[in-house]
C-alpha cells in the first residue's frame, strides 16, 4: 500500500506586508502619520515607530498606496466587511409549478393559490406546460393555460418571460411585484 503525505496548500496572502513590498517609493497612508510619499525604508521605519505594519493595499497606484496599520486587525476588518455585504445580498429563490394540458379548474386554482403564497414570500415562480406523448399537438392549450395564470397573478406578479415552448415544456417566468410603503 502506497502512502503520501498530504500536500499543504499555501495559502498566498492577499496584501504585501512590510519586507515583502518591493516597490522603491510609496505613498503611506494612516493613522498618526503625515501623508506622502516616502521611500521605502522610511515608510518601514515609521511602521516600526508605532509598532505596526506597512500593508501595500493599492499595488497599481503610482507610486503603490500602503497604509500603516496592525495587520491581523486589518484582516478582521476585511472579512467582517465581506460578511455583512453577503448578508445584506438577498437570494434568489424560484419555485416551479407544473401544468398538464388537461389541468382542471380545481387543480388550477389549488397552484394559484400556491404560486400566491410563492410570490408573497419573494420567490421567483417558473410555471410550465409538460406535454406528455402526443399531447404535444395541444399547444395552444397549453399557452392560454399559462397566460391565463399570468392574468390570475398580475396583482401579484409581473411576467418576466411569456410562455415560450422548448422541447417537451412550455414556460412561464414571473417575479413578485415590489411592495408599496
């Protein structure tokens, strides 16, 4: 039996840090200190003062922008940031509902009454037409059915796609509608 040893990824830090800055002139920025542009070493040795890092964060700039500051603090910041903007995105959810071409008047209004409830939730609702064997020659059912779905939801929802046929279904997109304050 053939054992490796597990490969360790390195893990790349994203900013350069104090020696790792290999540009000759950069402009510092920060706290409890004159901005300008220094040479590096200087900028090294004011970091050094305060005991704290010199962090290359604009690496494009001319000349590089690199701030002082404590380095773990600054990484804190940044995933703390980066986790409240994914928090504050909203996801996307869509519900399918699924007709035949035969749907019946009950069975109709049992998923409007689900597609209702999808939208005022915040979901999207995807609504199709699955056409079985050779109910495919019913095409045009299949499309008022849909349409007629649309026009039960227009206080609810605003269509995104009209029915379009691909393949074997024929859909529906439709998005709640923004609330009113």
């Amino acid at each position: 039996m053939n054992r490796r040893t597990p490969m360790r990824a390195v893990v790349e830090e994203p900013y350069k840090i104090n020696q790792r800055i290999t540009a000759r002139e950069v402009r510092v920025v920060g706290e409890n200190v004159e901005p300008g542009v220094y040479p590096l070493d200087k900028a090294l040795s004011l970091a050094r003062e305060q005991n704290l890092d010199l962090v290359e964060i604009s690496p494009k700039a001319e000349p590089p922008v690199c701030r002082i500051v404590d380095y773990s603090k600054f990484k804190y910041d940044l995933k703390k940031k980066s986790r409240e903007l994914k928090a504050k995105t909203q996801k996307v959810v869509q519900k399918e509902i699924r007709f035949s071409p035969n749907t019946d008047d009950h069975d109709f209004e049992f998923k409007l009454k689900h597609a209702k409830s999808f939208l005022e939730g915040g979901a999207k609702v995807k609504a199709y037409v699955h056409f079985v064997g050779r109910s495919i020659v019913f095409k045009e059912r299949g499309e008022v059915l849909l349409l007629k779905f649309a026009q039960a939801l227009e206080d609810f929802a605003k269509v995104d796609q009209l029915p379009k046929l691909e393949g074997k279904r024929m859909f529906l997109f439709l998005s709640p509608k923004p609330k009113k304050a």
